[in-house]
C-alpha cells in the first residue's frame, strides 16, 4: 500500500451526535492519500454504533478511557502520514483545509506547525463571533514565547497541524494532560522549528457545552485554568531542560495567569495599575491595540477584596 501524505487524527469522548459530520469533512478534503484514524476514548454514548459505518474509511480504535492526551497518542501510534492534522469530534473542516496545509508544509522545510484560524459556529452551521484567533503568529517564535510563558494567540487543536519528523523529536503528549492536551502543540512545536499562520477559517469550532466558551466564569473555574497553567510550565521546562535548550518559563510572565490570581483574591487602585502595566507589556499578544485592550479590561474589571466573583467573562 502507497504510504499515506498526510494522517487525520480524530479524537471522540461521547460526542457520538457530532463526529459523523467531523468525519465526513475529512471524506469531503480535495487532496488524495489522507488517512483517517479516530481514537474513542471508551465513550458510554451512541459513539460506536456511529463509528462503525466508517470501518471502512477509517482505522478506528476503542480504548478504556484516559484521557485526550492518551487519546492523540494512540492516534499518531496507529497513523503513518508525514503530517499529522488533527481534528476535535465535535469540530469540522472546509474542503480545501487539507490542500492549504500541504502545500505550506511542501514551501519550507523548516515548518515543524502549521494553522489556520477556526470560525466559531453553533451546531446547526450558524457561525457566531469573530475567527479564532485573531492575531496571527509565523516565523521563528520560540525567543518571544519564553518571554511570555508560553502564552501566544494559539490555534484550537483542529486548527494545528504537525510534521511527524516533528512529533517524534518532541514525543508523545504528557498523559497527565486528560484536557487541553493541545497545549503540547502549541507550546513545545515552536522550539523544534519555525510556525506558519493561515489567515482563512478553515473549518468550524463548534459552540456548545464543554467548550472553552463560558458566559460565566466563576473562582472554582479560574483556580482550575491556574492549575492547567501551572502543569504546562513546569512540564514545557522539564521539556527544554531535557534537551539542553536555554529557555525557561516563568508564571510571573503569564499574564492570563496573573489575571485570574488578582480575580480571586480581588484588589486595590494599586492591583488594577500593576495589572494594566502588565497587561500592556505582556509578551504573549504582538498586537499593540489588542493588548491594551486586554490590559484596561482585566484592570477595569477587577474585583474588590471580598467582591462576589459572579462577573460574565472568559480569561483563557
């Protein structure tokens, strides 16, 4: 059999309602010798009974539950495509995704990442807020990330696509990573090699319950993103120490995180101004505007001391 170009890595945690139309994006893809392997990740919904019309279209795994992390690796393990494009189950593709991201691939070698930006859309189709994300990032970006914790405008995981040569000089996803296993990707890819940006929303990021869009974040939600943010610091410079590179992180340069510190415990005219300071200085967003914008909002909407944290804004 011709070795397959490019692998599709789709993993499903009981979200049998939605990966049919994910699949069928990929059947859809204009480019020939595309691989499809999907990971369920011992879902108790209708998920296998949805999957198995594929069998014949697709490699399909089923494993005792461990997580998306667990999840992605089995996929890669069982793929043998040159680039690796991954896929959420409940997220789907434009046509001409898969041609886009090898023919950027094809123009440089240097490219260990390749992404594009997602349209936001409820799960009838209706797209709703503006393409994720908004600023957009190439090039050689592994000295400004370390200056900003690894924070960046990243891609949601079906936006990223990977180089296996890539993969293998990274290694597998950390398993402690059971969600947002996708920081692996954004974090660590632009260490092993320069990143290109598509400007086009090449596919749909589906709006709905267990997404990253909440109209209400609450203490118990920004005490478990400081969590996630405080593992993925640690875990990327046990990476960089692991292979000799300079780099390191710091949570006092992670602004998101600083952020959601200051909400819990609230703050004085003197919190909101270092808050601002930080914000505009942060080097985690390239944008000037959008930058200040984030910085005045974050210190604008600073609770006070003993303020009910019932407030209706996302912080990631």
């Amino acid at each position: 059999m011709t070795r397959p170009t490019i692998s599709v890595l789709i993993n499903n945690y009981n979200y049998g309602r939605f990966i049919g139309r994910a699949i069928d994006s990929v059947l859809a893809q204009t480019v020939p010798d595309v691989e499809i392997v999907v990971v369920d990740d011992g879902s108790s919904d209708q998920s296998r009974t949805v999957l198995e019309p594929y069998g014949k279209q697709a490699t399909l795994l089923f494993q005792e539950n461990k997580g998306q992390a667990a999840a992605i690796n089995a996929a890669v393990r069982a793929s043998a495509g040159d680039i690796l494009c991954f896929l959420d189950a409940d997220d789907w593709w434009a046509p001409e995704k898969l041609a886009a991201i090898s023919t950027t691939f094809d123009a440089d070698d240097r490219l260990s990442l390749v992404y594009h930006r997602l349209q936001p859309a409820f799960s009838d189709g209706t797209p709703t807020l503006k393409p994720i994300p908004r600023t957009l990032c190439s090039g050689d970006m592994s000295s400004w990330i370390s200056r900003s914790a690894g924070c960046w405008p990243f891609p949601m995981t079906s936006a990223i696509a990977v180089r296996r040569s890539a993969w293998n000089a990274a290694g597998d996803i950390p398993e402690q990573f059971r969600i947002s296993a996708d920081f692996w990707l954004t974090g660590i890819y632009p260490f092993l090699g320069h990143i290109a940006a598509l400007p086009s929303s090449l596919g749909c990021y589906r709006i709905h319950n267990n997404t990253w869009y909440r109209p209400v974040d609450d203490a118990a939600m920004l005490r478990k993103r400081m969590a996630h943010w405080v593992a993925t610091v640690n875990v990327t410079n046990q990476f960089l120490s692991s292979r000799n590179l300079p780099a390191r992180l710091r949570l006092t340069d992670h602004f998101p995180y600083q952020v959601a510190s200051a909400r819990i415990e609230g703050g004085t005219m003197r919190t909101r101004l270092q808050l601002a300071v930080k914000g505009i200085t942060f080097a985690g967003e390239p944008n000037l505007m959008r930058r200040m914008r984030d910085a005045l909002r974050a210190a604008y909407t600073l609770p006070r001391r003993g303020e009910d944290l019932g407030w209706a804004e996302d912080v990631k």
